[in-house]
C-alpha cells in the first residue's frame, strides 16, 4: 500500500525542501491539504502563527517553536533539513543581531535585545514560513507521501531487514543527506532509526513520534545524555525525563460523560489514573 502511494507522488526533492510549506501547489509530495483564503482564515490561531517565527504571531511573540537538541545534533552537516531550524553555525538567522537570533517585533517584548529586535532561542523552526508574510495566503499540509517511505521500509524491516535499510538510506541519501549511511543491524535498532528520520523528516508534521510509539511499545526519553554533554549539545528540552507507555499519563482516559452514558462501559473499563 505505501508503494501504491509512492507511485501516486513526486517528493519533495533536496532542492526545494526549504519552500516553507506554505502553498499546496508547492508540495508535490502533498496528499491531504487545506487551502487558506481570506474568507477561511483564523490569523491569530492558524498554524503560520503557531510556527513562523518571523511574523507577529503566537511563535514569534511569545512561543517559539524549537527542535529537540538531540534531535538536532543527529543530523549529518550535509543533511539538507538542517535547513528546517535556526542554528548558530549552520542556519543563522539573516536578520540576526549582534546575539542570538532575532524576530522584527515591537521593542517591549521579552526577550527584546538593544537593538530592538527580539532574541530567538538556538533550534527555532523555520520549517513553516507564511507564504510573503500574509497568513490570508499560507496553506496547510496534512500529510506528505513521504510518510509512506517510513511506513514502507518499518513493513519491510520485520520481513528483510536488508530490504528496509536500503528503502531508508534510499530515501535520505536521494532528498535529504547524501553523506547518511545506516548502520543499525538488529530488527529493533533498525526499527529504532527508521522511526528517528521518521521523526526528523515528519517534524511538527502530526503526533507521529507519540502514535509510533505508542504502536510499538516503545518509550520517549527525553533525559540528559552524557555522550550528547561530552560533545557540547545541551538538553534543551523542558521536561527532562522517560516516558514508559504504560504509564497513565500516556494514555488518553475515556471521558467521564461516556462512562455514565454508555451502560456497556463501567469503572472497570476505564484507564486507571495510577
């Protein structure tokens, strides 16, 4: 079914990776998508001012949208996604002023340097951009067929694990990283780095890494690592802790109301909060 897919679309090629996902006729790979217009727009609320650092909106106000530190440093020099995220040595920011990074908004926001402009933290996404600043013309994407390359090579792994290395490595080294190589042997490692360029190319893309992880039972760590301290990148994630699927905080709980209402759901039905 993913080489149905596959055969469906053209992907997003090395070249135009940095098009900001704003205009559905600007994403050959685009299966599902909502076009914006001026009569369906939400400003405040659409997802260029949730993620566009550069406009004044959600992102570049008050929260800004980086990539997991890690997440980040996993990334080859020649992996052209490195792209998708402001970063000191790689990605500066063009606008940037003489420290950090920098957003043309009004002077009394926090953050705000002497200059006028506000800092923006090192791993901000630029991944979605509005479309020439107008959030009336930025479309949305739902969904890639590039999800499908993932989809097909997690299939092949659990029959070929040969197969489903070359479908990866394919992959990245074609659109994304020339330099990639796979180096995982094992069914799960393999797996394991199917499921991070997963995670990397589909960024912000869709709770992808929760459902992958959720399907295979597998946990999000999101601690301190003392290889990625040795090597000077910094955790920057908030909450620096592991979650075990079997935990109830990664369980949505049935909502009270469908309890009392659906006499063939009891107590016993219902995921336990400890």
């Amino acid at each position: 079914m993913a080489d149905d897919i596959l055969a469906k679309y053209t992907l997003v090629s090395k070249e135009n990776y940095n098009n900001g996902f704003n205009r559905i006729e600007n994403v050959p790979s685009l299966i599902f998508g909502f076009k914006m217009t001026a009569d369906n727009c939400q400003t405040w609320a659409t997802w260029c001012s949730q993620m566009d650092p550069y406009m004044s909106g959600y992102a570049g106000m008050w929260a800004e949208r980086p990539i997991h530190s890690y997440l980040y440093a996993r990334l080859n020099p020649t992996d052209v996604r490195r792209g998708w995220w402001l970063n000191k040595t790689d990605n500066p920011d063009p606008d940037a002023a003489t420290s950090g990074y920098a957003c043309l908004l009004p002077s009394n926001l926090p953050n705000t340097l002497a200059s006028g402009v506000k800092a923006r933290s090192e791993y901000v996404s630029v991944k979605f951009r509005s479309y020439n600043g107008d959030w009336n013309n930025t479309d949305l994407i739902y969904m890639r067929a590039e999800e499908a390359v993932f989809i097909k090579a997690e299939a092949e792994a659990h029959s070929n694990i040969a197969a489903a290395k070359k479908t990866l490595k394919d992959y990245v080294t074609t659109y994304r990283d020339p330099g990639y190589d796979i180096t995982a042997a094992s069914l799960d490692d393999v797996v394991e780095e199917i499921i991070l360029q997963k995670r990397i190319e589909m960024w912000m893309e869709g709770a992808l890494e929760w459902l992958d992880r959720r399907r295979l039972n597998m946990p999000i760590d999101r601690r301190d690592d003392a290889a990625m301290t040795a090597a000077g990148v910094a955790n920057n994630h908030i909450y620096k802790a592991m979650w075990e699927q079997n935990e109830s905080g990664m369980r949505f709980q049935l909502p009270r109301s469908v309890v009392i209402a659906n006499p063939e759901i009891g107590e016993a039905n219902q995921n336990k909060t400890n």
